[in-house]
C-alpha cells in the first residue's frame, strides 16, 4: 500500500514536460524584460529623493550651527569642485572666501549624476541653477546661503535671487503655500536627474530659504507644471507622500 502511494507522488513530481517548461521559462523572460526598465525608473527616482534630502540636511543644519553659535554661517555650493561646504563666519564678515581661521563644519560631495538647472529650461550648471547670489552688494558673492546669527537670511540681491511670486490661484493640485517661480526665476537651489534645457520642468526639486519670511525658514518643493495639473507654480513636498512624477 505504501509502495503504491509513493509511485503516485512520484507520478506528479514528474508531471512537468519540456512544453510547460519552455512556457514557464518563456513568461519569466518577459516579465524581466518588462519589469526591468520600470525597476530601474523606481531606483532612480529614489536615489534622487535621497540626494535631495542629504542636500536639503545640510540647509537645515548650516542655519542650526549659526543659531548654536551665534554668528554668521555659510553654505557654499560649488558646482564647478561639485562640494557643498559649510563654515563659521568670524570677524570681520567678509564672506568672500573661507580663511585659515574660519572653522569648517561640514564637507558634502556631489553626486557626478545630480543635475543642477533651473527648471523652466534652465542651462545645466548655469547661473540661475544656484540663485543666491550678490549680498551686500558684491557681486562676486554667488551661489552661497548666509544664514545670520539669529538664523535669518542674509538677503541676496540679485534678480535671480528674489523671494518667490504666489501662484495664481490655488487649487487640490497647488495647495496654499505653494509658490510661483516661473516668470522671476526666485531663489534657490534647483536639483534634478534630467537637463532642463531640453526637457523643463521635469523632475526638478527646489531648495530655497524665506520663501514668503524672513525667519530664515527653509523649504524643500517640487515642481508641478501645468501639464500635471497645476499652474505653473509648485507644490509642498513631504518625503514619503505621494507627488507627481514626470518621465
């Protein structure tokens, strides 16, 4: 009786022809070839996210250390060396550059895949990818965030560089508090994975500092063009919601 039970099993371990086989091996192939481009979209849109999140850290933690200190502190985006560095202001403030005796408080590379241009067709790396720029007058002080010792901006003055319009209208697709940025290229740091100047505003985050304030507050935003349902403007982005994505 055993004997003829295991033969039964057996029967059916060995019920798989070359055909099914071919069939299943067939499917596997295509849901990889499938899949595979969509895998790929998915890691970079997350690589991306974490990048600017890293670089919106550094943001916030700049105007945290002037605050802690009690002085100036500024961050300097080089684009050229691809290096966001940070450093204590002593006196006298001069901003020009980082002497010997000014402490640096932090040093992040950038990645060789990060695009920085403004998001309306912007030239990649060019001068409005980074707009905080001409402070006190000098306009040799470009693309550096100078957060005072009470942790307010120091304002820059360049055209590029101003606080941003309010949109239109608003809408469920551009919430209150949203900004408009697409007529007075407003300030600041535009990240993305794609050259704007062929493809605008897509996929494009923006890091900027007193958007409608002066406190110094700074804000992570992502573009949303009227194609996605809004007004040209932006909207409010919390990591881990839901947001348009253009590919």
């Amino acid at each position: 009786m055993s004997i003829s039970v295991l033969s039964r099993r057996e029967g059916r371990v060995r019920g798989f022809t070359l055909a099914e086989l071919v069939i299943t091996m067939a499917l596997i192939g295509m849901a990889a070839i499938v899949g595979t481009p969509f895998i790929f979209k998915i890691m970079r849109r997350e690589r991306l996210r974490s990048d600017v999140s890293e670089i919106y850290s550094q943001v916030l933690a700049a105007r945290m250390q002037a605050v802690k200190r009690n002085s100036p502190v500024v961050l300097s985006i080089s684009l050229t060396n691809r290096q966001i560095t940070s450093w204590a202001e002593v006196p006298p403030y001069d901003y020009v550059q980082q002497p010997l005796n000014e402490p640096t408080i932090s040093q992040y590379q950038i990645p060789p895949y990060l695009v920085f241009s403004f998001a309306p067709g912007g030239a990649t790396d060019g001068a409005n990818a980074v707009s905080f720029d001409t402070y006190l007058g000098n306009s040799g002080l470009v693309d550096m965030i100078i957060f005072q010792g009470d942790g307010s901006l120091l304002q820059p003055q360049a055209a590029n560089s101003a606080q941003p319009a309010r949109p239109g209208s608003y809408t469920t697709s551009v919430p209150n508090g949203s900004i408009n940025c697409v007529s007075n290229k407003c300030r600041g740091i535009y990240i993305s994975d794609l050259d704007q100047s062929a493809d605008p505003h897509r996929n494009v985050f923006r890091i900027s500092v007193d958007d409608f304030g002066i406190s110094g507050k700074a804000s992570l935003l992502k573009y949303l063009p009227t194609s996605a349902g809004g007004n040209g403007g932006e909207t409010n982005y919390v990591p881990g919601s839901p947001w348009p994505w253009l590919d």
